[in-house]
C-alpha cells in the first residue's frame, strides 16, 4: 500500500497525536493535514475506509465517541467521531 493511500496528504505539526482507536470494528481515525481518515485494520494490515475533507485547517484532534443523545434510534449502530482544528471548527461525523 502506498503512502499516498494512507495519508491523502501531508503531516503537519498540528496532526501530532490526533489519533484514535474505534471501539467496534477494529476502525482507526487520524488525521493528515486538514483531512481525517478511517482506516480499518484486519491482521496487521490497514485500509482506508473513508476519508473526511470538511476541515479548511490541520485538523489537531480526532476522538470516537459513545452515541449521541440526539442522535435518532435508527442511528443507533453508527461510530460516531469528533474531530476539531486550528480554527476550532469542529465535526461530528458517523460511520455506519
């Protein structure tokens, strides 16, 4: 796997330690410069599986989270992530 698939585009400084083990599914989300990334990993090996592109600066913290409160009951199975950045925009994201 090239390192282009793992990281859509360069580290920053402002990436150091936004990362964060999924409780379920064996998921990992990072980030890479303004972009955060799930990733899978499956016996040693890691895919990517969706790549979030809503932050216009490097993203600085990546956090799992148990589910919402207001997420609707449909929704009830979906990862859900926070991730914020250098311009305290901050995105809440789901995978299902």
């Amino acid at each position: 796997m090239s390192a282009f698939t793992l990281f859509p585009s360069e580290l920053t400084a402002a990436n150091r330690g936004a990362v964060d083990w999924g409780s379920e599914a064996q998921l990992l989300a990072y980030a890479a410069h303004a972009y955060v990334v799930l990733a899978q990993v499956d016996r040693g090996t890691l895919s990517r599986v969706q790549t979030l592109d809503a932050h216009a600066a490097p993203v600085t913290r990546v956090q799992w989270c148990a589910a919402l409160d207001f997420a609707p009951s449909s929704a009830a199975n979906v990862a859900v992530y926070l991730s914020l950045d250098l311009s305290i925009s901050l995105c809440i994201s789901g995978r299902s």
